[in-house]
C-alpha cells in the first residue's frame, strides 16, 4: 500500500509539472500575437474655402485645396496610400454610403489634394449640380496600409458653370502638313457653342489622315474611336479620296463629318467652258480657295459644288469683286497660265473677293 502511495505521489507531481509546462507554453504563445491596433485620422480634413463659385474664365487656376494630417500605421516602413472621395451628402448615409463617390487618388504619403476650377467644375456637374446654383459637396479620406482607414466627412458649397467647349478655332493636324498642330489649318466657331466649320483640301492620297486640336498643340486632341465618333486621344480620323471637304465638328457630342465640297471656276475661259466646273483648292494659310492652270479668252464665274444653287458672278472686269446669283463674269482677255484666287466676305456673304493674276 505505501507503494502503491509512493507511485501515486510521482504521478501527480509529474502530472502538476506537464501542466504548468503547458499553461507557461500558452502564455507564451499569447504574449507573442500581435493584437491589430486602433488606427484613425486625427479631425476632419481641412478645405482652404468653404464657398466656391466656379467661372470659365478661371478654369485653370486652383480652386480648392483639401489638406489632412497623417496616419500612423503600427506597421513599419509601409507608406500610406490616400484617395479623396467626393459626394453629394443625400449619397453618403445608408447602407449604400458613399458608394457612387467619385474616389481620387492622391498618392503615398502625401498631405493634401489641390483642384483646378476646371477640374472640380467637370466633377461638381457629374453630380448633376446645375450651373448657375449653389450645391453642397461632401467629402473625406481615405487612407490604406493593411486596411483602409476613413476620415469624418466634410462639406464646402460649390457653384459650378456650363462650359463653352472649344475656343475661336478648332486645329487639323494631320499628315498633309506633317502632324504639327502650330502650323495646321483651323475651322471656325459657328453660333452653337462647341461646333466648328470650314473647308480643308487633300492633294496626296497617302496623307488623309488627320486629328483635332482646341490649341495649337497637343494637351487636348482628339480622334476616330474606330465607329465615325471622336474620343479624346483616339485614332487618326481619315478622308476617303482626295478632294476638298466641308469639315463638321461637334464638340459637345464627339460627333464629325466631311462633307465633299469645293468651289469651282465654270465659264468659257475655263477648261471645261460652260458643261463642267474646274475645281479649286482651298489654302488654309492664306484662307482663299484658288486655281493655278490655263485660261483662254472668255467669261468666268465662280460656283459651289457644281451646281448653280449658290454662285457668284463680277459686274465688271476691273473691281475684282463677286455678287451672290449675279448674272455677270470676268472677262479673260489672253490666254495663258493663271492663278486665280476667291474669298468670300466674312461680313456680308452676298460679295466675294477674287484676283486674277497671269504667271
């Protein structure tokens, strides 16, 4: 029996020791998780305004500058990353929080987010806020290392404008003039805003290729997006053949066409006499249509598109000016080579200007 004890005895000792080993291992092992820390922002980010009211005529200048004070992360030499996210406020409660905000991303470690006029008008109006009226924008930011982070949101009031797309002049660089948007030629501005007008002529059927520019350069240029629409930055648009276009460009629905059109000289002086129009070119230089070839003794007139629905005829030989469906021609007077040159009046369309010059 105090056998029996003794074995007893060491058994529960050698037990009491197991488990005290076990208990010093779990402790241990506790010891050395690592428990995932609180981590926030420190106050709502800062606005350097809290009224705007946005104006084209300032698109380029900065309009807002949002600014937040670090993260710290308890993870170590990770940057953090942080996007700015915009909203309507009506968009930020619910279930669906913020889920159509517009998320911009600022970068690692960095402090503050700056917007043009420009730019915070193009995000302002996909909110559908209405020119012209004031609407509230909520905003915040988030910031990210192992899991993201939001700071409390802030509010500014924002006017934005409805902006008159392009300028005076829409550009046309494009293979016939070596791709260089400060020499190309240019169509006008029409009474709607955003669309533009005129005439271009290609000679080499190797260079139809072209694209549109707001400036004589290449920040903002547009292009084919492959289904006869333009896209910011797309493809080389094209002519078919060679010929003289009218150049539709619509900026506010990336539409275009080219139409083939071209005025033409008609008359006996001419190659073809009275059965046919001989075709000008138009040079988008000098912003004249012209002709250089032979004439012989007889009448001249101008016309558009072969046909007598629009043409111009002189009330004398000596004044060099056109009248809109006038019945008159310049009299050529000795045969030879010519350069013959038209422009209509930018004013008074019912007059054009012409010159007729023997080489």
């Amino acid at each position: 029996m105090k056998k029996f004890y003794t074995i007893f005895s060491l058994l529960s000792i050698l037990f009491s020791v197991v488990l005290m080993g076990c208990e010093d291992e779990d402790d241990s092992l506790q010891t050395g998780l690592t428990r995932l820390e609180t981590v926030h922002f420190t106050g709502i980010p800062r606005v350097s305004t809290q009224n705007l009211v946005l104006t084209q005529e300032r698109q380029d200048v900065p309009a807002i500058n949002i600014s937040w004070n670090a993260v710290n992360f308890p993870v170590a030499e990770a940057p953090v990353a942080y996007n700015l996210q915009l909203d309507v406020p009506a968009d930020t409660l619910g279930e669906n929080a913020w889920a159509n905000a517009q998320t911009i991303p600022v970068g690692n470690e960095v402090l503050s987010k700056e917007m043009s006029v420009q730019e915070l008008n193009t995000l302002v109006k996909n909110f559908g806020i209405e020119a012209g009226l004031a609407g509230t924008i909520a905003y915040r930011v988030r910031a990210y290392v192992d899991r993201p982070v939001f700071s409390q949101a802030g509010t500014f009031s924002v006017t934005p404008y409805d902006e008159v797309v392009g300028g005076e002049l829409l550009y046309i660089p494009g293979a016939y003039q070596g791709w260089d948007p400060a020499t190309a030629a240019t169509i006008s501005s029409t009474a709607t805003s955003g669309v533009f007008e005129g005439f271009l002529s290609f000679t080499d059927p190797a260079s139809l290729g072209f694209k549109f520019t707001t400036a004589p350069n290449w920040d903002e240029n547009y292009g084919s997006d492959g289904n006869g629409n333009l896209v910011f930055d797309g493809e080389n648009a094209s002519v078919p053949e060679v010929g003289t276009y009218k150049i539709t460009v619509n900026l506010n629905d990336l539409t275009w066409q080219a139409t083939p059109s071209s005025w033409g000289i008609i008359g006996t002086a001419t190659p073809s006499g009275w059965d046919a129009d001989t075709d000008m070119t138009y040079n988008y230089i000098e912003n004249y249509w012209e002709y250089t070839g032979s004439l012989v003794p007889g009448a001249l007139k101008f016309r558009l598109n072969d046909a007598w629905d629009v043409n111009y005829g002189s009330q004398n030989s000596t004044d060099f000016t056109a009248y809109l469906d006038d019945p008159g021609a310049h009299d050529i007077t000795e045969a030879g080579d010519y350069h013959v040159t038209f422009q209509i009046d930018d004013e008074d369309p019912s007059l054009a200007y012409y010159t007729i010059e023997l080489l």
